[in-house]
C-alpha cells in the first residue's frame, strides 16, 4: 500500500492524494503491470476451415475484435502437438503445432499480426506432464537401462501383502518381477483413480498426478529441466511475450513416497479425499522458478511468467513471486479472490482478499481473475440467476478498477454462460465421462464462442456440427447484439477497460478500501491528481454509504465515468445511495 494510507499519516493523507500520480507512484511502464490479458481455448474461439473446430487463422481473423476490445495479450490454450486426451494439455512435442489448429508457419503469421494490432501472445506451457505418446516417454517407458530411463516417476511398487494397503492401491495390483505388487502409496489421480499406472516392458509403476496419458516428469533430474528450458527458449526465441505455467505447484513429489492424509468423505470421482500435502506445493520448486525467472530475464521486453497457482492463502502466494527478493513468477495467479468466495458476491470477503494481496506480496503486482477454461462460468457460481448481468458488471468492476493486472477468458465480456451436459452421452471432456453424474466435466465453460445471432454456430464455424454445441443463448448473448446495446456487458467491459488504459488514478493510483463495515457493499478509492471512487452494492436492497478520502474528509462532488444504474452527487456529508446491485465509479471533483 501507498505510504499515504498509513493510519498514522491521516493529516497528511488528503494533501498527498491530491499529488500528482507520479509524485506518488512511480510510473512503471512495464507492460504485464497494466495489462488485460486474455484467455484463449484455441478450439472454441473461431474456426477458419469449417472443421467445426477453432485454430490459429481463425484467431487471427478477430484481432480486429480483440483490439477493439483493448485486450493487450492473449494468453493461448496448448496449441501443441497432443493427442487431444485433455485437450491439449497432454504434449506430444513441445516446438510445434497440432495440425488440427495450423502450423507453425500460421503461427508465426498470428503473431505479426497481433503485433501489428499492439497484442502480444502468451503460451500455455505444460511443465508438469507430457502425454504418453512424447518420444521422452516412449523411450523412458521401453526399459530401465534406455537414456531417458529416469526422466519419468517410476517407482518398484511395493508387495500386495504389506501392511496398511489401501482399497485403491489393491484395486491397481499387477504381477512384478518379484510377485504381486501394488502402487507404493495412496495417491491418487486428480481424474479419478490411483495415480500410479503399471508398465509391464518396465515392471513397475509410474506417477501421473493427473490423466493416465499424462506421465509426470521427473524434475529432480537436471536433464529434464534442461529440456524443458529448451522447449521455452524456442518459442521465446520466437517472440512471445511469455508463459502461463500450467499446474505449476505439482512439479516435484515428496521422495519418500509417504501416504497423504485422508481428509474425509470422497470426491466426485468416488475416491477418498486426501490433502494432497505430498504432491503439491513442494518447497523444492521455488528453485526451480528461480532459475526459469532468471533465464526469461535475459530476453528483452519484457517477457513474462505467469503461473496456474491455486493455494490456500497470500502468504503462499507470496512465495511465488520470490517474496521479498522478487525472483520467481512475475504475476502467479490469485484465485483467493476470485473462485474461493463460492455463493452469492459477499463485500467482506472481497475486501479481505483484495486488501490482503495489496499488501502482503511485498509490492508484487497481484493478478485477478475470474474466470477460466477449467471452472462454471463466474456469474454461475455468484450469480442470484435473476440477477446474473448485475452480478457479471460487479464481476467486471472489481476486475479492472483494482491496481491488479487483469486476466480474462474468452466470452466472459459477453455473459457466456456454463452450458453443461445434461446426457452422458455427450460429454466430451474424459473427467466428466469417468466422474458422471457427480462429476460432469468442463465442456461447459468451453462452449464455443459467440459472435452474432446469425447463424446456428453464432459466427464461429461454416461447419453446423461444431466439437461441442452452441448454447442456444447465443441468439441474445453475442458480440453483435450486444455491440449494438448502450448498457450490455460487453460495452460494460469496453467502458472499463478504456478507463483502465486512460486514467490516471486507475492506472496507477493506490487503494483505501471504505465502509469498512458494509456487509453488503465493496468500496475504495483509487488516489491520483483527480482521484476515482469505485462503490459496488451486492445486494437488492438500496445501501447508503458515505464516502471519505483516506485521509479523513467528506467527498461532496463527484463526475461520474461508468454505473449501470443512476447514482445522485454526494451529500455535504458524503453520503451517497446506491440502487440495488449498482456500480459506480466516479472521479473526485475538488
């Protein structure tokens, strides 16, 4: 935080906060600091060859779009070589393109594109796991004595007769070179299952923390991080402004293969839950992350690493960024604030989150975000369903009027909503089909996107027969629409991220939260020369607030920039109504 906000600096606050911006800030051009970067699955965001699938030309084709939008980086889904088990997220080869969206010669052509349209693009890098198909694993899984035998978590298993075996590990027994063997501990596969496979050409078992087609590499090897350090040189070497790490914390397991403890009851997929305390989170990974910071430093512009980081509090997101030294993930990203709350939008728990990750990460910049390929739509999870376009504004509010670097994904200007399967039958996604009915899968956050009410793929494929089906929504809920409607989201969203990009305050101002108090609104003022008040009622009932500057005083005049509902001046007192479920920004009039 801003010294001006100190408590005991309240005399002083009011006349500081009316400095110059700069005066108090020092303006950091560095470019990931005041992006909104935003979230592409490459298969669902437009298909240019009438495959009924999303590629590389088609998001080239809606640059135009992007830009409009003021998105400043695209962050893209693995476009690798895969399989396509988890779509995409089981690589094949690191230093190519899957066909199914292009080549590498259209990615080349995407990238000078977005350039020419001021976006940069961020790859989805997967460090944890390749499929099963990578030559690496081939090759490790053939035999014990083959070069990259070690490259890969293999383990002997231990006898079907030891002490204190599970029903899961039973369940996984198979004959070894000694006899009747099992996996050599509890774990289990975040998809369901132990998360130990058997070899037979290998006699004995490897880890995969998540899909069976998925082997974890073995990070205690020097080699292998050598060659994945590669794999990022490659496409850094190619030009892109940096990395979204994929389930970052998971790369190292606990070497004495210990039990995780049961926590109780079991998840969705019928096994028991444990704590995962043995294959996440791992101290030894901070290492690694300083040395992968220190070898992007060495590229010009800025590169940036940005890492898939779900964990239980700030201070363990703190340890991402390096803490005090600043050395590890320039953004991890802070899923606290957005997908811990669960339930209706709660002011006291957002303001708990925000306020501590301004300033307990030692000035890191904190990265927001909302929404992602792998969860329900925001406004599903938070949503009163009367009320799902007020609570998607507030979504958008809190998104871009924090000093937060912002992380979209595709649709969420829009109100894209989670069209989940309602048969078995068609579900696409393998967590789904394994877990049914408890467990439905992520097809339904990964719908393809919406452009115009035209057709009966929305604009996103000539092909009426798209990989996952158009929710029928798309009549209303589209770019078109929507473009040509004053007070709809996705002008909601442009309005906002206009004023992120062009005002002072918003840009670069620090942040005192207000009505401390409020259950059911979340306020705070953003300081600069003309400072900005944000105000947002969570509930259906008009609130009363009174708004201050952090150093003491009434604020009495105000300009408003953006509100979804009509918000009258400041009281003398300061005092200001807002409607049911309103927000408001506003500048400070002096």
């Amino acid at each position: 935080m801003p010294f001006c906000f100190r408590p005991f600096l309240k005399s002083l606050a009011l006349a500081l906060c009316l400095l110059s911006p700069s005066t108090l800030f020092a303006a950091d051009s560095t470019w990931w600091k005041h992006a909104v970067i935003y979230e592409i699955y490459p298969r669902s965001f437009q298909d240019s060859n009438g495959d009924g699938m999303g590629d590389l030309n088609g998001i080239t084709s809606r640059l135009d779009y992007l830009q409009t939008l003021g998105i400043d980086a695209i962050w893209i889904a693995p476009m690798y070589p895969s399989p396509q088990v988890d779509f995409g997220y089981d690589i094949s080869d690191y230093e190519s393109v899957d066909p199914q969206y292009g080549s590498l010669k259209d990615f080349d052509h995407l990238q000078a594109e977005a350039a020419k349209h001021h976006i940069r693009l961020v790859l989805d890098m997967v460090l944890n796991h390749t499929s099963d198909k990578h030559k690496w694993f081939v090759e490790s899984a053939s035999s014990r004595a083959n070069p990259k035998a070690d490259w890969y978590v293999w383990n002997d298993g231990v006898p079907a007769s030891t002490a204190g075996i599970t029903p899961l590990q039973k369940r996984y027994a198979h004959t070894g070179p000694n006899g009747e063997v099992v996996p050599p501990n509890n774990w289990e596969s975040y998809f369901g299952g132990s998360a130990w496979e058997w070899v037979p050409a290998r006699g004995q078992f490897y880890y995969h923390k998540f899909y069976k087609q998925q082997p974890d590499l073995n990070w205690r090897n020097p080699t292998v991080e050598q060659a994945m350090f590669a794999a990022m040189r490659f496409w850094l070497d190619r030009g892109v402004a940096g990395f979204r790490l994929d389930a970052v914390p998971t790369l190292y397991e606990d070497t004495q293969l210990r039990n995780e403890g049961e926590t109780g009851g079991n998840n969705k997929q019928g096994d028991p839950n444990l704590d995962d305390s043995k294959t996440n989170n791992l101290p030894e990974v901070h290492d690694v992350m300083k040395r992968m910071r220190a070898m992007v430093a060495k590229y010009p512009g800025d590169r940036v690493l940005i890492g898939e980081t779900y964990l239980p509090n700030t201070a363990e997101l703190d340890k991402w960024y390096g803490g005090e030294a600043h050395d590890e993930l320039h953004l991890p990203m802070d899923m606290l604030i957005g997908f811990s709350a669960g339930g209706p939008l709660k002011a006291p728990y957002f303001r708990r989150t925000i306020s501590e990750v301004e300033t307990q990460v030692h000035g890191s910049q904190p990265l927001l975000v909302f929404d992602n390929h792998d969860n329900p739509r925001s406004w599903d999870r938070f949503g009163d369903p009367a009320h799902k376009l007020e609570t998607a504004k507030t979504v958008a509010t809190i998104l871009l009027t924090t000093p937060a670097t912002a992380l979209m994904y595709y649709g969420q200007e829009l109100g894209m909503t989670t069209a989940t399967p309602t048969r078995v039958e068609d579900v696409k996604d393998p967590i789904g089909i394994t877990g049914w009915p408890n467990e439905k899968g992520r097809d339904g956050e990964r719908t393809p996107m919406q452009w115009t009410a035209a057709d009966s793929t929305a604009g996103f494929s000539t092909n009426s027969k798209t990989w996952l089906p158009v929710p029928p929504n798309y009549l209303t809920v589209n770019v078109a629409a929507e473009s040509a409607q004053p007070g709809s989201l996705l002008n909601w969203y442009k309005r906002l991220i206009s004023l992120r990009r062009t005002n002072a305050a918003l840009r670069e101002g620090g942040i005192t939260m207000l009505e401390n108090e409020n259950q059911n609104v979340l306020a705070y003022v953003r300081a600069g020369v003309a400072p900005v008040v944000v105000a947002m009622n969570m509930s259906g009932e008009p609130q009363t607030i009174h708004i201050t500057m952090p150093g003491g005083g009434a604020i009495t005049h105000t300009r408003t920039l953006a509100s979804d509902a009509t918000v009258a001046e400041p009281t003398k007192s300061g005092e200001v109504v807002l409607p049911p479920y309103a927000s408001w920004i506003a500048e400070v009039v002096q």
